[in-house]
C-alpha cells in the first residue's frame, strides 16, 4: 500500500506540476504587482526545483502535514475531512441499496434461467450498465424534482436530498453486480456438487440458497468491492450534478483552481481508502469460503514443518508433512 500511494502521489505531484498557469497570480488576482508574486512563489516554496517541493512535501505528509490550501489558505485537512462525510454517506448509501436488491435479482435470473423474468433482469441491468450516471442523475432530476416536486433537486443538508444521487449510483452498482451475480450463479448451480447434492435428495430451495449462493457470492463481492473504491474517488458527476460538497468536489474545483496541496490530499484520500477496501474483501474472501481460509492455513502449516526441518527436527516436520 505503501509503494502505491507514494507513486500516486507523485505522478499526480508531477502533473500538477507541468500543468500550464501560476496558481499565485490565481491567488492575488490580476492587480498584484511583480514583486507580490515572487515574494508570494518563495513563501509557498513554489520556486524551488521539483524535487525539492515533492521530498518537503512527502516529509509534511509523513509526520501529519497535509499542507496548506493555496487557495484559502486553511490546513488541507480541514478541507478534506469537512468533505469526506458527504462522500462516505453517498457512497455507502449507494452500496448498501446495489447490494440488497442485485444479489436477490442476480440468483433469481439464474434460477428462472431463460423465462421472461431472467429477460427483464438482463434488460434492466443492461440499461444500468449503459446509461451514464450524469444523465440518470439529470433524468431524476427532471422527473422528481421538477416535475413531482417531491424530493429536493440539490443537497440542502437533509436526508432527502441524499435520496436521488443515492438512487443515481446505486443504480449503476445494481446493474453490474446483477449481471456478474446471474453468471456466477449459473456457473455455480451447473456445477458437479449441486448435481449430487439434488441427487441425494437435497431440495433445491436448500441446494440453491444454502450451498450454491455462498459460492456464488465471491465474484460479486469483488465487484462490489471495485465499485466501492470507485465511489469513494469517482463520484465527481454526481457530486457535481446534485452539487454536494465531497471529496470528488473539493477535488475539481481545487484542479480548476491550481491548488496542489488540496488535490494531493483528495488523492492520498483516496489512494488509502482504495487500499483499505481491497483489504477488506481479501479478508471477506477468507470469512465466506472456508476453502480460502483452507488453503491460507495449508501454506502456513506448510511453511512451519519446512523451518522446523531446517533447524534439525525432521520427525515433527515430516509428520506434519504427512498429516
């Protein structure tokens, strides 16, 4: 994870750097003279070489330090955090709606395997997959704030206004993991051990929710995982679009206005989160499978009876090799 952000950090460092326009003449305006500016360059340490500015900043990050905003001229951290509630409760309002209705669709699909409810899946889920999140966020927009006048069409700080951009994300999270779920499912149910459990006389209620779901359900955790780390770091359009003021926001408006300290922040946001969330399916994975967790277990077991034959006790590393 380390290695990661650090590369981020610095191709994103890099870009702003090359990046055309002199965020200090942004800052003071057009009547700021000559003078005002370069003294104003060799207080924010903008005139240094690139190496120099990254290395200082990477110190400031390492003990805390997210920098100073060149805009304002607040701690980035206090911009940044003031931001990542918004996102938090978007996104996992979003997933959490994605989740209760896809894998509930996706296993129906697959069970009712081509009739006309695994078409209206298909259908649905295809038009989810295909309509950009602006334009479904636009379409809500027309239809239940201005047409019905039921629901706010901005964020004004209330639940409600949470409810369309929800709506909006997790429409697009429903679709994709509905269509990996259905896959899934099918290959699942066409497997061996189903075959033989029906056989046996297991019902195909037991069979179908109790052994093949829980298997079914690793491909579409990695999806929603995915999803999530985009929602987290991509959610510009709708923050945009329902004017919330999150991490995505703060994000743009900083690029707009040349202010590195902040877009570097946003982006070690999102870089840890996106480490973070990795993390914790790779540890879900273990938690649904005991397979995972089997073969995890086998390796160490594995590597134990290998260090304790090397220090000369063969006859325990070879029972273990044996059991």
């Amino acid at each position: 994870m380390i290695p990661v952000t650090v590369a981020v950090i610095f191709i994103v460092y890099l870009i702003m750097y090359l990046t055309p326009g002199d965020p200090v003449a942004l800052l003071l305006g057009g009547d700021a003279t000559p003078e005002l500016i370069v003294e104003t360059r060799a207080e924010l340490g903008i005139s240094d070489p690139f190496f120099v500015q990254f290395g200082r900043y990477l110190w400031n990050l390492v003990h805390g330090n997210f920098g100073m905003s060149w805009y304002t001229g607040n701690p980035v951290s206090e911009r940044l955090f003031a931001a990542v509630p918004y996102t938090a409760k978007l996104s996992l309002g979003a997933m959490m709606v994605a989740l209760v209705i896809s894998i509930p669709f996706g296993v129906i699909a697959a069970v009712r395997r081509n009739t006309i409810v695994d078409y209206l899946i298909s259908v649905f889920a295809m038009i989810g997959v295909s309509a950009p999140t602006f334009w479904v966020g636009t379409m809500l927009i027309l239809l239940f704030a201005l047409e019905w006048r039921s629901l706010p069409s901005a964020f004004d700080g209330t639940w409600k206004s949470y409810i369309l951009p929800t709506a909006t994300q997790g429409f697009y999270l429903l679709a994709s993991i509905v269509r990996t779920q259905r896959s899934s499912m099918l290959e699942v149910l066409s497997s061996d051990y189903i075959r033989t459990a029906r056989a046996k006389g297991v019902s195909h209620f037991s069979a179908t929710y109790k052994h093949a779901l829980r298997n079914a359900v690793l491909p579409s955790i990695t999806v929603a995982g995915l999803d999530f780390s985009m929602l987290v770091g991509g959610s510009v359009a709708i923050e945009t679009v329902f004017a919330i003021p999150g991490v995505g926001r703060l994000m743009i408006d900083s690029i707009k206005l040349h202010d590195t300290p902040t877009v570097i922040g946003c982006i070690v946001f999102v870089s840890v989160m996106v480490s973070i969330i990795n993390l914790l399916v790779d540890l879900l994975y273990g938690f649904i499978d005991p397979r995972i967790k089997a073969q995890y277990l086998k390796g160490n077991n594995h590597g134990k009876g290998k260090n304790q034959k090397e220090e000369g006790k063969p006859g325990q590393a070879d029972m273990e090799t044996v059991s």
